[in-house]
C-alpha cells in the first residue's frame, strides 16, 4: 500500500513539472542568437516598469527572436544576398508609435521603426543588417509610411501624405552587394489639387547609413516651392 502511494506521489510531481516546463514554453520565446531588442535592457528596465512586460518578453517569427516591444509593420519575401534562396526584409515599429495606451513605454534608444534583413541559409536564419532611418518614425495613423515593393533590382519604401497639397517620396534600393543595401534612386511628386512635379535623384552606389528619412518627410519633403509653383498655375 505505502509502495502504491509513493508511486502516486512521483508521478503527480512529474507531471506537475512537465506541466510547468509547458507553460513557460508558451508563454514567450526566451532570448537567443539573432535577436532583435532594445539595446541595454536592463538599464531600461530598470527606468520603465509599467513597461517591463513588453521588454522582457519574446517571440518568434521568420526564425528570429524578435523583443515584444517591437511588432511586425510590413515584410517583404525577397532575395537579398542573390543566392537564389528568398529572404525577408521586415519592417518593425516600437508598439508605443502604433499604441497611445503605451506611450509611456517609448524607450529613448528605440524611438525608430526598423528595417531589418534576415537571410536564409537554408539550415538556419540570421539577420544581417538593421537599419533604424529608413521609414517614417511618426507615430499612429499620422505615420507616413506606405509601403515596401519589389523592383527589378531590390526593393523601393513609398511614404505618402497630404490631400490637396500632397507628397509621395519614393527611395529604391539594390540588393545587388553581398554585404548590405545599397541606395539606387530617390523620386519625390508634389501635387496641388492633381497638378504635379516630380524630381528624380539617381545614385551610383550610395551607403544608406547616413540618411534622414523622417527630416525629409517631417520637412513635407521641401515641396513648399513646388507647391506654391502649382498654386500659381491654377
């Protein structure tokens, strides 16, 4: 009888253990290789607590880590190292830009919505290069951000705004070097009232490093001389 009880007692903890293994599996992927996350975490942490659960949970996707203070925006399915295998170009935005309720979580070193490379090598993933001044970091609906598209040699970002006085600001990008992206064009359309100008900049091989994006869209892409131009031709 004693013997009986006893073998009852292990297994009741076996699977009270095998229970608890399961849930902590379920709730967040802990942190690995690959990971996408607020840079110093722990001294953010440790200035942001209603904010803790955003910072010190994870989740997987396209075979990443990726921080759940940043949410998926937009991907794109592309071959970024011209390898013949597609990759994943993946736009991420700090869940306080797109949530007011957690505005008070917005971290000082992770203002940006993120572009992020990650490429495929068959038996495994890694992400290449992140790049935080690609797209817009307005926030909300007021967000400029309208989308990434394929072209014949990478890719191009579309911001957009406006009604009667309107921009869209194009930059396309090569995918040809094996190491990161390259800038290939910028084109900019300023329209009052479906009267337009467009300007059109190309790049030989230009390093995207240094661009300010947001400045230029947050400066109404400097179509105020256009703009007053097509006033004037009305």
């Amino acid at each position: 009888m004693h013997r009986y009880l006893i073998t009852i007692y292990i297994l009741s903890l076996l699977f009270l253990f095998s229970c608890e293994e399961v849930k902590d599996d379920k709730e967040e992927v802990r942190p690995q290789l690959d990971t996408i996350q607020v840079i110093d975490i722990k001294n953010t942490i440790d200035h942001a607590y209603s904010c803790q659960k955003l910072l010190t949970s994870y989740y997987s996707k396209f075979g990443v880590i990726i921080q759940k203070y940043y949410e998926l925006d937009d991907y794109l399915i592309i071959d970024l190292n011209r390898d013949g295998i597609t990759d994943v170009l993946a736009v991420l935005a700090p869940i306080p830009l797109e949530d007011t309720n957690q505005f008070g979580c917005l971290i000082e070193n992770a203002l940006d919505r993120l572009v992020v490379e990650i490429i495929n090598e068959g038996e495994y993933v890694k992400i290449r290069n992140v790049y935080s001044n690609l797209v817009s970091n307005i926030g909300g609906v007021l967000s400029k951000y309208n989308g990434i598209f394929l072209t014949k040699n990478g890719f191009e970002i579309r911001h957009q705004s406006g009604n009667r006085f309107s921009w869209i600001y194009i930059t396309e990008y090569s995918t040809q070097s094996i190491d990161g992206l390259v800038l290939k064009r910028i084109k900019k359309i300023c329209s009052v009232e479906g009267r337009e100008k467009s300007y059109e900049y190309l790049f030989e091989s230009s390093r995207i490093q240094h661009m300010l994006v947001n400045d230029t869209i947050q400066a109404d892409c400097n179509c105020e001389t256009a703009w007053n131009d097509l006033s004037v031709k009305k």
